[in-house]
C-alpha cells in the first residue's frame, strides 16, 4: 500500500512523526508542492490506496475521487473537512478519517493579528528595515469593543484575552444564548448591532450553509470607519467582493485576514493591493503542537484501518456499504 502525504508546504512531515510505526510494507511519499488542477492531481494519486489531506488546502471532489479506483483511506488533519465530498466518498466506498489536534493556534494568531494590525507591526518593521524610524500611531485596545461572531470553543478564548485587555465584549451567531455569552464574559447582542458598535470584529464560525456569504455587504456597511475586521475561520463566510470594495474605499479601516476563498490566494490578487489589509498563508493551525497530533493520528488512522477497525471514521456510512474498499 501507498501513501501519500500532500501539501507539506514547510517540508517538515516528514520529521515530525515515526512513520516506521507505519505497517509492514506500507510506503509514504512527501509532496511539498500544491497542485489546484484536477487531472494533474489524478495523475499524482492514481496509484495511492492511501493519501493524507492537511486541512483545506486540497479538495476533494466527486470529480476527483470518482477518478482514483485505487483509494481506500482519505485522512484529513482535523475533525471535519469542508473541501471533502462526503456523501461521494461514501458511494465510491472511500473511508475518511479525521485526526485530533493541539494547542490553541487559532486563538494566539487572532491575537498576534489584531495587535500587528493596529499597531502597525509589520509596517514598523518593513519601514525600519528600509531607513525609517517610528512612523505610525497605533490605536490602544483598553477601553474599546470586541464584537465576536461567534462564540464557539475558539470565540470563547478570544473573549477570555479581550476582556484581559479591559475591552467590552459584544457577541452574536444564530444560536447564541445570553447565558452563554454571560459566560465568556460578552453580551449577546442582534448581528446589526454588533457591525454598528465594534471597533474590531473577529469571525469565529465554521463554514456551513448557514455561515457562507454571512458578512456581506449590508455587515460591512454597519461598521465604523475606524473599526477592523479579523477572519482567521474560513474565507467564504466573508463575501470577498464586498470587503474588497469596502478596503479599497477605506470605509472601515482595515483587515487581517488568514482565510480566503482561494488558496494559496493568486500573486495578483486584489487582496494584496488594499490598503491597510494583512494578510497570512492560513497561519492558524499551523503550529508544533497541532502538526505533531496531526501527523501521529494519520499514522494511528493507517494502522487502524489495517486492522480493520478504522478510528475516528467521519463517514460512518461507507462501513456498511457493499462498496466498502477495505485493506487488502
């Protein structure tokens, strides 16, 4: 059997577990470079029963896993993936696993955003390597609002620093409570609302139906020329257009942003020109403790799954399927 371990961007899977542990016979192959296009991608994995999808970064469609007959084990780093076709796995007969995770990477980057974006840390730094000295006002968080969409695991943690800092904190999602909201130190308020009064808003949702496109326009248009937007969730859930417009217009007064529609996002993306806008290669996950869980669970997921008692199966449906492509 085969294995095949895609978008290791910082070419370090390969240290970062004991894929000896791996069963007998089983090979791995590291793939550093992203490929987007669909045949080229097939081409790759034709001959991998098994292949390891860190996050997002490679989707998986109908289209893609209709084309590899020799698939048995798609894993994905995390608990769910929004990019893999499920329901397609399922009838193709496609066991897809997920694996835990560590630390709190997506809450110390929203941190390290806001605060390298209000205080004008990478300009600072760009701007004393190039002879200047001291060149910005940065804007002081103690005393203003925090309005945090969503307040999930993620969310709760955010509020827990912003109330550190003395910030007020406002929160809304479409099933937040006022006495969950009481309990991380926020008050539940209408999504208008919090547009209107944040000086910073963070999005903390996962991608869904319900969440994609749920900033758009009309929220943008709520906020106040001096506040900023953070997403570090997933790029759909903010309508891009609108906030490209908004950026341009320096209707709000900027953005750090983590996630996009598209990634990695184009050199020539719009993005990279707006004012104001800091943007990171999808930096939430990607620390030690979190690379560590990921790849010591592909590797318990393989052996489990040679056993013939898969763990942490998210398609739970394919084990009863007559389609079933078990371990050979």
């Amino acid at each position: 059997m085969k294995l095949a371990v895609l978008d290791d961007y910082q070419a370090t899977a390969k240290d970062l577990a004991d894929w000896s542990q791996l069963p007998a016979g089983t090979e791995v192959e590291f793939f550093q470079d992203h490929i987007a296009d669909e045949d080229r991608l097939v081409e790759r994995l034709k001959d991998f029963e098994l292949v390891m999808g860190m996050r997002e970064r490679t989707p998986f469609t109908r289209s893609t896993l209709s084309r590899l007959p020799k698939l048995r084990l798609l894993i994905t780093t995390g608990r769910r993936n929004a990019s893999f076709d499920m329901a397609a796995a399922s009838e193709l007969g496609i066991t897809v696993c997920g694996t835990n995770g560590g630390g709190e990477g997506p809450t110390e980057l929203t941190w390290g955003l806001i605060i390298s974006l209000l205080r004008h840390i990478h300009e600072e730094d760009q701007r004393a390597r190039a002879g200047g000295w001291g060149t910005t006002v940065g804007i002081g968080l103690k005393g203003k609002t925090l309005g945090l969409v969503g307040l999930g695991h993620i969310g709760s943690l955010v509020a827990r620093v912003g109330a550190a800092f003395d910030m007020s904190i406002i929160a809304w999602s479409q099933n937040l409570t006022a006495e969950r909201a009481k309990e991380c130190q926020a008050t539940l308020v209408d999504k208008d609302t919090l547009f209107k009064e944040a000086d910073i808003v963070s999005v903390h949702l996962v991608l869904s139906d319900r969440s994609r496109g749920l900033v758009g326009a009309h929220e943008l248009s709520l906020m106040k020329p001096s506040a900023y937007l953070v997403n570090i969730s997933r790029g759909p859930i903010v309508d891009e257009k609108a906030l490209i417009d908004v950026l341009e217009r320096e209707a709000i007064a900027g953005a750090a942003l983590d996630t996009f529609d598209v990634e990695p996002l184009p050199a020539d993306h719009p993005l990279f020109k707006t004012p104001n806008t800091l943007i990171c290669p999808h930096l939430g996950y990607v620390i030690d403790d979190s690379y560590n869980a990921f790849y010591a669970g592909v590797i318990e997921n393989v052996r489990a799954f040679a056993s013939g008692e898969p763990v942490r199966v998210i398609n739970e449906d394919v084990l009863t399927s007559s389609q079933f492509r078990g371990y050979e």
